[in-house]
C-alpha cells in the first residue's frame, strides 16, 4: 500500500485553510492553545570553548539537572560543515517523491533507518506533520549504505564530514557529564557501549501547515537515547516543558540544541532529566532539523550506574536491554 507523505499532503493543501483530521490534535495538545507567551525562561546557553573545564562541567551538569536541555555556542564546527549538511538534506527533500520513496524504510523492517513518515505508535490515530530521514553515521561497522542518499552527489561527503565533528562533540559532553556526577571521565561513554556506541542521523522536515495553530510537528516526547545534539535551521519551532506550561525555545545562530535523553537519566539513577519536548510548525516556511541520537548498541544493558548507588540513593530505574527499552518505548509499552 503507498503511503501518502506528508510533503505531499502539505503541497495539495496549499489553496486551502484545513488539514485532514488525523492531523488536528486535541485541545490539551494543540500549539495555540498550549503555548505560554508570557515570562518565558530561557534554555540555558553554554560556551562550549570555556577554558576553565572545572566551571564548564559546573554549568552543564546544573542545565542537565534542572533542564534537561541546553544550548551549546563556540563548540568548534566550522559553520561551513553544518551549512554543507543542511543544504544536503534540503536538497533530499526537494527530489521528486519517487527518488525520495528509493530510500524508504521496508514495511518489515526492524530497523528505524529509511525514509518515512511514522517513527512510533499513533495515540488515538493521530499524526505528526512530519517526514524523516534515518541513518547511522558512526561507527562505520554500523553504518548501512541503503539509506544514504546518491542525490545530491554531495550527501554522502557532506555527511562524513559533519560525523568527524559531531563525535569529538558528542566525546566531550559524555566526559563532562561523567565529571558532573563524580565519576571517571570515560564512565559514561564505557557504560554506553564504548566505540560501539551509535551516532543516528535524523533529518525532520516539517513543511509549511495551514493550520499550525491545530497541528503538531513531532508531539511531546522524550528522547530515548542517551544525547541528542541537534543543528536545527532558523525557523523556530522547539518547544520544552517546564512549570507546567510549552515554552519556545530561542532559535540561536550556529548553536547546537543538547537534549539530555532517556537513557542518560537511568545512568545517572535520576539526576540528570530526560527532557520534554515538542514541535510545532508553521504556515508558511519548512522548518529542518538534524539530530543526532547518541544510543547503545542494541544488547547492551543500560542501568543506573554502580558507582553511584548505595544505602542513600537507591537505584530508581531497573535494568534493560537498550532494544527492548526502545521497542516498549516506540510501542507505547508502559516500562
């Protein structure tokens, strides 16, 4: 059965002012109704180049536990990469639809790689306005050629470079986030697998919506993985929960968007915070996205780690193979 993508949909509802009804979301979810436009905090913004490696683990270890997100700004990737990276995703997406569908996720496969639509069980039948792009980046003994598109020609290398810089990144906060709980710098990167530890790729594009006021981009989640280091492009559209209430969060040049994930709160027995989010869209640009998921091989069993329980601080989570973590999480599965 052809599904119908949301790029399309998008495009056949340009001359009209509605969406189809699995889009619109209930009063309690939608955009209009539930964003606070007033006294908004701010996502902590970190300069990742601090020197002082004492105050820059002080800093992230406190928007990790009070937040769960955090902006990072003088991180170290030349803006040209992440500028090559995004005009290599943009142009995937402005292919004609049956080049897209040649990189689809098959129907039986147990993997989120592909080119989709659908990431995860629909509550009550309703849909996110979004189209996605899956692929590992790191390391190479995981990564599947399959899914990375040939056109643009520049995709591939525009991605490889972009993998360099991500993974020194991605090094540095799992060994200042290690710091921050007491423990060994390489603790947490040992307890995720190591160099087996996986960098997915995920390309959003969420097209322009009549209706943004009634839909949602991707609806309020956590993320699964460990880290997610996000290079979102200049249309705003991250919201994050907190007191109660949506907030937007601040789109700033050249910054990455750091969400704290699900797995990074089991390690740290609770005192890191998987993150609440969402997003939303808008009616007239397409707003992109590029996040990095940081996961676990599959196998790997994830729990808090030994080193921080005792007597006083029990262990709040149980332990679980990272696959059946993500199937009950993608399926809705109460865990």
């Amino acid at each position: 059965m052809e599904v119908e993508r949301v790029q399309t949909i998008a495009f056949s509802s340009v001359s009209v002012d509605t969406i189809p009804p699995e889009f619109i979301r209930s009063e309690t979810e939608q955009p209009a109704l539930t964003t606070c436009r007033e006294q908004i905090p701010q996502v902590p913004t970190i300069d990742f180049s601090d020197p002082d490696e004492a105050n820059l683990t002080r800093v992230i270890e406190e928007a990790s536990r009070e937040w769960g997100m955090f902006q990072i700004v003088n991180h170290g990737i030349p803006s040209e990469v992440i500028t090559d990276l995004q005009k290599a995703g943009k142009e995937f997406f402005e292919l004609p639809q049956v080049e897209k569908e040649v990189y689809a996720k098959p129907a039986d496969s147990k993997s989120i790689e592909g080119y989709g639509s659908k990431l995860q069980k629909e509550v009550e039948g309703k849909k996110a306005w979004v189209d996605h792009l899956f692929h590992i980046i790191c390391p190479p003994s995981a990564i599947n050629y399959r899914y990375w598109p040939k056109n643009p020609p520049s995709y591939r290398a525009m991605n490889e470079e972009y993998s360099k810089w991500v993974q020194e990144i991605g090094q540095k906060l799992l060994s200042l986030l290690s710091l921050g709980l007491g423990v060994e710098k390489n603790e947490l990167k040992d307890s995720l697998g190591g160099d087996e530890l996986k960098y997915l790729l995920k390309i959003n594009y969420y097209p322009p919506c009549p209706r943004p006021d009634l839909a949602l981009g991707v609806p309020a989640h956590t993320d699964m993985c460990a880290i997610t280091i996000l290079v979102p492009n200049d249309v705003q559209g991250l919201q994050v929960f907190r007191d109660d209430h949506w907030f937007n969060v601040d789109y700033i040049p050249n910054a990455l968007v750091i969400h704290i994930g699900d797995q990074l709160e089991i390690l740290s027995n609770g005192k890191y915070k998987s993150v609440l989010h969402r997003t939303t869209v808008n009616k007239e640009m397409t707003r992109m996205s590029w996040p990095v998921f940081l996961e676990p091989p599959s196998e790997l069993v994830i729990g808090p780690l030994p080193k921080l329980i005792n007597e006083r601080n029990p262990p709040k989570y149980q332990k679980k193979k990272y696959c059946d973590y993500a199937y009950c999480k993608l399926n809705k599965i109460s865990q």
